[in-house]
C-alpha cells in the first residue's frame, strides 16, 4: 500500500500543469511541504510495521487472539489515517494546479481585452485623423474654386509687353508696335525744338509747340512707368499661379495620407475583430467559465470601472493632441489664406493703377 501511495502521489505530480514563472517559488514552497509530510508518513508507517514484527519476535507464540486483534486493527486504523492524509495531499496538490491554470487563463483574456481597448483607441484615433483630414481637403477644394471663379469674373486684361530697347524712346516702340512706322519721334522732338525757338512763330503757336513736346516727354515716361509696373504685375500674377499650385500639390498631399489613414483604419478595425473572435473563443472555454464564476460582481464592476477609466483617460488625451494638431494645421491655412488675400487686393490695386495710367495717356 506504501508503494501504491507513492506511485499515486508521484502519478499525480508530474500530471500537474507547469506553473507560470510567477509562481515558481510557492509552488516550490508548497511541493517541499508536502513531500516532507509525505515521508514523515511513510517512515512512521514503516517504523509501526517494524515494532510489530519486534514485537511478535519478543512475545512468540505465547500472545493472545485479543491482543493481536486489537494490536492490528490499530496498525489497521493507522494505515487509513495516513492513506486519508495522503489522499488529502494529493487532492491539494490537484487543487493547486487548477487554480494555477486558471491563473493563466484569466491573464491571457486580460491581455485580449487590453489589445482590443489599445486597438479601439487607435482605431478612434485613425477615424478623427480622416475626418480632419477631409475637413482640410474640403478647405482647400473651395479655395481653389474660389479663386478660379475670381479669376474667371476679373476683367480680362491683355498686356503687350513691348520691351524697351537700349537707345530707343519707349513712345518710338510703342508707335511701331501700334503700327505707326512712318513716325519717328527724336526728330519730331528735334522739329518741336526747333519750332520752339522759331522767331516766326507767333506766341502762342511757340507755347502750342512747347507743350506739345511736353506731353510727349510726358507719354514716355508714362510708358516707362507702365513697363515697371505690367512687370511687377506679371510677377505677382505668377507668384498667385505658384501659390495655386502648391495648393493643388497639398491636396495631392491630403488626398494620399487619406488614403494611408483609411487603409491604417481597415487594418485596426480588423484586428479589433480577430481579437474580439479570440476572446470569445477563450471565453467559451470550461477555464473561462470557471473563471468568471470566481470573479464576485463587485470584483468584475471593479475590473470594468477601471478599463472605462482608463480608456477615458486616453481618449482625453487623444482629444488634445488632435486639438492641438487641428489648431496648427488651421493657423497654417488661415496664414496662406491671408497671404493670398493679400496679394489679389495688390493686384487689383496695380490693375486700377494701370487702367488710370493708360486714360491718362490716350
């Protein structure tokens, strides 16, 4: 029966489920207990049996039916003692390894319940992320139809740009440009001269000549002003065209990391839903079962205080970083928009200028 025990106990012992690395130390503690109690029986057992064969060395044949009765059923009665002891130890030890178990099971389904708050979080993070990036892509799609349509409705100005050439009088370019060949205008400035100091001349015709020269001193340098000016404009038309097209790349820019944020979104939304399979397929299992019926209620409203808690904070913290980002990108976009603002109030300044300019010289 001794045998019997041992190889029972030592059945038992290597059934049992490996504990976690957490465990090791008391489940040493505990497996060293046992085993000393276990050997402390084993030799009292085998001490009785020794005193009882001593015993009836001693005494021979000479003892009575009674006595020998009364001295097995005690041995008797110490043997089940210690087999129910044994049998105890065994079933602690069974015990012991379920609850481990258990252990491990309720850690691997509180890891899948983090992964999946973690993935919603971040699946609550990516959808914020296209909205915002949505919100500033319409931004910029009505910025670009604003400013077609403006350039749509703004007079048509075509400018000839006629440039000067080195020796040449801008009002003698602008004639050949025009057509006029037959005109050249340092010798009518020469014949005006001339006239001017003419003595034949009456008065008046002198001051007819003298302020006609005058105004065409006038006209060139009118002309001149207007080649500084068409070319600045041309340069400020061009800067609003790059401006334009920076905005278009930007939202190239946008449209792209929308696509990215959308894919990155599909992805955590699907992994929420392998996690959520797998902790349903845990949940289903007899350790899962168990486990939820150790939990008390107040344990598991604890355990679900805390997760809203927890997910609370984080979506605060998340909230903010996007404000902060939003504030940025929105401080970014309303400077360009000033910008542009701008610069179409400055062209429209030199187009009216250029418009004064010209009536005034015709």
């Amino acid at each position: 029966e001794s045998d019997g025990s041992s190889i029972s106990y030592q059945t038992d012992r290597t059934d049992q489920t490996p504990c976690t690395p957490d465990d090791d130390l008391e489940e040493g503690m505990a497996k060293e207990e046992t085993e000393l109690r276990f050997r402390q029986l084993t030799m009292e057992y085998q001490a009785l049996q020794r005193a009882y064969a001593l015993l009836q060395e001693q005494v021979g044949g000479t003892l009575d039916a009674e006595r020998e009765v009364k001295t097995r059923e005690q041995l008797q009665a110490e043997i089940h003692r210690s087999q129910a002891q044994i049998e105890d130890l065994e079933k602690a030890l069974a015990e012991q390894g379920q609850v481990i178990e258990m252990n491990h099971h309720f850690f691997l389904i509180f890891n899948f319940i983090f992964q999946i708050k973690q993935m919603e979080t971040e699946e609550a993070r990516l959808k914020h992320d296209v909205q915002d990036a949505k919100d500033q892509n319409e931004l910029l799609e009505f910025r670009i139809l604003e400013l077609e349509e403006r350039e749509r409705r703004s007079p048509a100005i075509n400018f000839h740009h006629i440039p000067f050439t080195e020796g040449k009088s801008p009002l003698q370019v602008y004639c050949e440009a025009e057509g006029v060949t037959d005109i050249l205008v340092a010798e009518l400035m020469k014949k005006l001269d001339i006239l001017g100091d003419n003595a034949n001349l009456t008065n008046e015709e002198q001051v007819v000549v003298i302020q006609a020269r005058t105004v065409l001193t006038l006209a060139e340098k009118w002309l001149q002003q207007i080649e500084v000016t068409e070319s600045a404009l041309q340069q400020k038309m061009l800067d609003l065209e790059n401006e334009k097209e920076l905005f278009s790349k930007q939202k190239g820019y946008l449209d792209d990391e929308l696509d990215y944020r959308k894919q990155s979104l599909d992805q955590a939304h699907k992994q929420i839903l392998e996690l959520e399979a797998m902790l349903y397929d845990a949940l289903q299992q007899e350790a899962g079962a168990k486990m939820s019926e150790i939990l008390s209620e107040e344990e598991k409203s604890k355990l679900k205080n805390a997760v809203e808690q927890w997910k609370r904070q984080v979506m605060s913290e998340l909230r903010e970083r996007d404000a902060q980002i939003l504030r940025e990108r929105m401080e970014l976009i309303q400077h360009a928009q000033q910008r542009i603002k701008e610069l179409e109030e400055r062209i429209e300044g030199q187009k009216r200028q250029i418009k004064e300019l010209e009536e005034k010289v015709w």
